[in-house]
C-alpha cells in the first residue's frame, strides 16, 4: 500500500473534544472525503497516520505525517498530492490533512 507525505492540521481542543494532541507515533482514524458526500460514514475508510515525532513534540497544531489506508480495497486514488479530507475519531472531527505528495 501507498504511503503519502501529509500535513496534519489539528482541530482546537475545545472543537476536538480532548484537550491534548496524541502523544504517539501511530494514530488510525476515519477518513471523510469530499467525495464521500451525505453517504459518510457509510462506506468510510480507516487510514493510520504515522510520525517520525509524535503532535505535542511537533511544537505546533500541525504535524508532519505518513498517511495510508489500513486495507487494499480502499480507495487509493483519493490519497494524491492536493487531496484534503478530514479525519475523525467516531463520530468526533479531530483533524484535516493535506496530501502534500
């Protein structure tokens, strides 16, 4: 599977609903493109997001990151440069990200 490079903007604690970026260096969420429409989450796709720092050592609410589906069957074509979707942990918007290659 493909692996991107992104740009991982995270939501303020007070819209995220938790008051500290995850300190790790894998994290797995819901993807919500575009595309994905009034359907969501019907049909959603899990991606994992991977740091070389895990967010809070970052120093920012952005972080660098790899990012790819966690399954074959995704939708690959959706993960290119320019590709913005957000990213949610149930049923809570927790970041959105910028494909950046």
């Amino acid at each position: 599977m493909t692996t991107h490079t992104a740009i991982v903007r995270w939501l303020p604690a007070t819209v995220r609903g938790r008051r500290d970026l995850p300190a790790t260096l894998r994290y797995v969420g819901i993807s919500r493109f575009p595309e994905d429409g009034d359907r969501w989450p019907d049909g959603a796709w899990s991606v994992e997001l991977r740091f070389d720092e895990p967010p809070p050592e970052q120093g920012t609410q952005e972080s660098s990151a790899r990012v790819r589906f966690l399954v074959d069957e995704a939708p690959h074509n959706r993960l290119h440069r320019g590709a913005v979707f957000n990213l949610y942990e149930g049923p809570q918007r927790v970041a959105d990200i910028e494909v950046v290659d």
